[in-house]
C-alpha cells in the first residue's frame, strides 16, 4: 500500500471519532501557538529596542564617568561620579590627536519637577551645547535651539519635547515665550523639538534642553558632567575612535592601568548587543516555557495512541492475519500520530500568529514573525508526532495475531 | 510431484507451558490434504481444533513436528515471513466475520490485497468482481454496519478469494448466522469447492460438518476419525 492512501485511509479513521481528534490535537494546537507568540513577541521587542537606538544616531559613542568593570568594592551607580568635566570635552574637541571625531556634545542630565502656571510634571532636563542637536538628531519644530550664546551667557531659556507640551500646557496654548519654573528659577520657552517616539524609560520626547552652563550653575550647582556624547565621522571608525578618545582621556587623567579608568565609552552598537542579549535570553526563557506547553501536548497524543491501539487491538489483528507486516502497523500508527500533531502544529502557527498579531495591534508595537520560528514549529510538531507516536505503534506491531483476534 | 498435498503435518504436538503447567493441546497429529478437498474439522470446545486451526493458517507455531503448506515449510519463520505466508496462502473465514466497521464492502475486500502491493485500480477491480461472485454485486457501496450477518460472512469470504490461497480456512464460519443464512454459506463453500479450492473448515456443529467431503474429528488433542464415509450433503438451486 503507497504511503498516500496510507494517509488517506488515516485522515478517515481520525475524523470517525472527531471529538476526540479534535480534542487531543488542541494540546498541540496551544503548544505551537504559544511558541510562536511568544517568540515573535519577543522579536518584536527586540527590534522596536534596536529601532530606537538606531533611531539616536549609529555613530554616536558615549562617555560616562565611572568604570566600566568593577574592580572589586562596591560599584557606585553610573553617572553618580564627578569624574568628567566639561574641559574634558573641550579637550577632545580641541585635540589634534583625535581625528576619527566630528562633534562633542557635553551634557548633563538629572530628573526634576518642572512647573508652570497650569501644571507640573516630573521631567529629564538635560543641559547641552549646540552640537546636541547634530550629535542626537534632534530637529526642532518651532522655534530655535540653544545656540552658543545661550551656553556663552548662561541664558535662562528652554527647548522642550511635545510630551513635555502637553504635560504642561495641557490647554494647548502655544508654549513659545512662556514661562516654565525650575529649582526656582524661571526659563523662557525657546523651541519645540519633533516628536521621535519611544515610551517608558527610554521616552525620546519627554525631554527639557537647556543650555548646559545654565543647567551647571544656575540649576543644579555642579561643576561635572553626566556624559559626554561624540559623534564619530563614520560607523566604519567607531572602534578606532573608541580608542583615540579612551587612551587620550587617560592620559589626561594621568591613569596608566586603564583597567583602573573613571571613565567608559560605549558605542550605540555596544548597546544595542546589550540589550539584543538580555531580550534573547527573554524570549528564550519565554519559549521554553511554551516548550512545556508543548511536552504537555505530546503526551495527551501518546495517551490517546494508546487508547486508540487497545481499542483497535482486533483490527490488528486482523490486518496482521490478512497478512500485514510490523512494518505496515507501525506506520499506519506512527502516520496517525503524525497527522494529529502536524495538523495541530498548522492551527497552532496560524493561532500563534494572529495571536502575535493580536497583541502588536493593542499594544501598537511592532508586529514581526520570523520564517525561522515557523519552519521550527512545523519540524517539532512532526517530531513530536513521531516521538510521541512510536511507543503505541510499537506496541501495536508487536501484538501477537492470535491474542489480538481473541481480544474482547 | 503431481499430487504433492497442499497440507502435510507430521507428529505435530502443540503444548502450551506455564511456570507450574504443561497443557497439551494438539498431541503427535498426522494428516494430509491433497489440493480441491473440502475438510470439515470437528471437535467439542477444548478438543484442541481452534489450535490446530492457528497452526494451519501460520498464526501459531508447533511445538514439536513438521507442517508443509503448499510447499513450503512453516517452521522457524519470523513473523514477517508468517505474515507474507497467511498474505499469500491462506484465506482467512472467521465466526465474528472480522470486517473493518464503517468502511464500505469494496474496501473491507481489497484489504489483504494492499499488503501484498496491488494496485489500487487491480484491487478494486478484484474486489467487485469476487463481491458479485457471493452475491453482494448489490452492496458495494454499503458499510459492513449497513448488512445482515450473514452478508458480512460473504463479505469475508469474497475478501479470502482475493489473493487466490492455498487453502480457505474458516473458523466456525455460521456460528454467528441465523441457519437459513448458514445454508447459504455452505451454499458458497461448496460452489468455491466445485471450481477446485481446497477448503478447510472448522465447527463443533454435526450438521454443518456434512456439508463437507470429508470430516476429521479431533478430541483430547488426537485425531478420533478421519473419514469420508459420510454422505454430502449438498445444497442444490441455492441462489446466491
């Protein structure tokens, strides 16, 4: 008998008892699914992280005081050290040794209450140069940005995100010439920058520039910087500026062991493969949970292959007295199981994926199915089928012709 | 070579054993049986026939002894090798008929010819050829839970022709029939017989025994007779 008809004649058997096909070909169902929700989940995640990132510039390193490994004792959170100065910046700039950077952009950044006349809210205010808005890509939508004479002068003016606009001018007054107060002192509203998206911590647009002499002395009272950002003159030379501006920071801090630095550079790309590493382990932490899901499944078709092949013990019998071989029982069993799983390996992908969709469309994330992740699911399925199957097909061609006929 | 017997068994002794048991069911039994015979096998319950039966249709192995069938002998074969034996050799007539349940006639049929590599066009060839030839030319699209018993039996029968066996082997075949459907399987044995088929037929009932050429009765597991004294008794104008 061809293995086609052996298909057909199992598809028929399978559908003669539907309740129970249906029902065990459900634990497949929701095992596959799971997988490919929870990992085209996870992709997404990953690829809207990358987004922002690259969104932020794909040349752009960062300095932050402080090390970059711990060398023993207690590690001091980053940015908490006072190590950086803006001379340190003014250095790189005006260095000759440094030839792979384009523009330095000192900052310096803390959170605090901002208030106005109408409301108030919790904000990153940032103190920057010019170069901020090159170095960030930063574009303003209204208005103008800080210019040199703002840091020159220690101007008391300020450029906020749209999220920062309609957290304080929630009338929708034009926020241009306005007064916002912080740490007491009031800033005019100079510009308005575009909208860039991002959410939660990472939130491109709730964002208040200031120049950053400003920010230093009249704000915060600080002498120091939070991060000094460098825009490299391509993405080809990022390593080579890394260590153009890491051995020249060092000598300048007089340091010789440079695992001892107060300072560290991370590259955009350093911190895309950081966070690619912690959402990869996620979503494998994730799938392997689905991965149970999926166990579970194949023990439910292994049960029911067994029930299927006590039930059926006179049919093998009798097929095995009308002359059929080990060979034929196990594969018409195995063909069986294999059709169960496969079928709910495809409603499972299909389940799996409006599920993903589903999810994307509520949460207006990013909606991404990799062919990888389905290509996997139809081979375990199979595999499972089979894994699963060939316990009950074996015990079925190994029934004795003579017991089976007997068998009531 | 001409009269080779299509069934040659030789001091056969069939004995099943347990830790503390030793039950001898068939007991140093001689027999043969030439090609066109038809041989009633009888035998109270326990008398050791359905034994023999699983022996001659190589669902079962002797103990001691030698059994020829058709030339070949069925010692120290591995279960595939049975399996291809009962495949080409036997055909298979059981008392609870046997048929795949919810599957139409045609199919139940061409079964045993699928294991030995037909074509599906030759199988379904062959099986409406030998349904008409039981009578059933009417049935063919019927599930064997849509028939009467006795038309199940002719299924079964119709299924053991196909491949064209050594030997037809029914097992108690009206046990399960009302007599008046008995009479018609007997009926087809007989006709089957006429055109040259050896038949061998086991039953614990006298009266279907006669329908037989020859009667071997077996009791204790020892043939008691081995006769074809008896007159045949025939069953003439049965339309089947």
């Amino acid at each position: 008998m061809k293995l086609i008809e052996v298909i057909l004649e199992s598809f028929t058997t399978l559908t003669l008892n539907k309740t129970r096909t249906a029902l065990s070909v459900l634990g497949i169902v929701i095992g596959i699914g799971s997988v490919i929700a929870l990992m085209s989940l996870g992709q997404a995640t990953q690829q809207s992280i990358q987004n922002q990132i690259q969104s932020l510039g794909s040349n752009l390193l960062t300095i932050q005081p402080g090390s970059s490994q711990s060398s023993g004792g207690v590690r001091s959170a980053q940015g908490s050290r006072t190590t950086l100065t803006l001379e340190d910046a003014k250095a790189i700039a005006a260095s000759t040794d440094i030839t792979t950077i384009n523009k330095v952009s000192p900052e310096y950044s803390s959170r605090t209450q901002i208030i106005t006349s109408q409301s108030n809210s919790n904000t990153s205010v940032i103190g920057v140069t010019p170069d901020y808005a090159d170095v960030h890509k930063v574009s303003i939508s209204d208005g103008v940005f800080v210019t040199q004479s703002d840091v020159d002068s220690l101007k008391k003016v300020a450029i906020i995100g749209p999220t920062v606009v309609t957290n304080l001018f929630p009338d929708g007054s034009n926020p241009i010439g306005q007064t916002i107060k912080i740490k007491n002192q009031n800033l005019t509203v100079i510009g308005v920058t575009v909208a860039k998206g991002g959410s939660g911590f990472n939130n491109q647009d709730d964002i208040v520039y200031v120049p950053l002499t400003t920010a230093q002395k009249q704000l915060f009272g600080v002498s120091y910087l939070s991060s000094i950002a460098l825009e490299a003159k391509s993405t080809d030379q990022m390593t080579e500026a890394q260590n153009e501006v890491g051995y020249f920071l060092l000598a300048r801090h007089k340091i010789t062991d440079a695992s001892k630095a107060d300072f560290s550079i991370m590259s955009q790309q350093d911190m895309v493969n950081t966070l690619n590493s912690v959402t990869g382990t996620f979503t494998t932490l994730l799938a392997g949970v689905a991965a149970i899901s999926l166990i579970v499944g194949g023990i439910g078709i292994m049960n029911i292959m067994l029930v299927t092949v006590t039930e059926r013990t006179r049919e093998i019998g009798l097929r095995k007295a009308l002359g059929a071989k080990k060979k034929n029982i196990t594969t018409q069993f195995l063909i069986e199981s294999v059709i169960l799983t496969f079928t709910g390996g495809i409603l499972g992908i299909v389940f799996g994926i409006l599920t993903s969709f589903i999810i994307a469309k509520a949460t207006s994330s990013l909606f991404v199915v990799s062919l990888n992740s389905v290509l996997l699911a139809f081979i375990v399925s199979a595999a499972i089928g089979i894994l699963f199957g060939w316990y009950p097909a074996k015990k079925a061609a190994n029934l004795q012709p003579i017991e089976a006929l007997r068998y009531e | 070579m001409k009269n080779q017997p299509i069934i040659s068994i030789k001091n056969l002794s069939k004995i099943y054993k347990t830790d503390v048991l030793e039950t001898v069911a068939l007991d140093n039994i001689s027999f043969e049986v030439q090609k066109g015979e038809f041989v009633a096998i009888m035998g109270p319950s326990g008398s050791g026939k359905s034994t023999l039966m699983h022996i001659i249709g190589a669902l079962d192995k002797p103990t001691v002894g030698t059994y020829i069938l058709d030339g070949e002998n069925v010692e120290n074969l591995t279960d595939d090798e049975l399996a291809d034996i009962r495949n080409r050799k036997i055909g298979f007539i059981f008392q609870s008929y046997n048929l795949l349940p919810r599957i139409t006639t045609v199919k139940n049929v061409m079964l045993p010819m699928s294991y030995a590599g037909v074509s599906r066009q030759e199988r379904e060839a062959t099986a409406i050829k030998y349904l008409k030839l039981v009578g059933l030319g009417d049935r063919l699209k019927h599930t064997t839970n849509q028939i009467s018993g006795g038309q199940q039996q002719r299924v079964a029968i119709a299924r053991a022709l196909t491949m064209h066996p050594s030997i037809l082997l029914a097992d108690e075949p009206t046990g399960n029939i009302a007599s008046a459907q008995a009479e018609e399987i007997m009926a087809i044995f007989q006709k089957i017989n006429d055109e040259g088929n050896t038949v061998v037929m086991i039953t614990h009932e006298p009266d279907i025994a006669q329908h037989a050429k020859r009667i071997i009765v077996i009791r204790d597991g020892k043939i008691v007779t081995d006769s074809s004294d008896h007159k045949q008794k025939v069953i003439k104008d049965q339309k089947i």
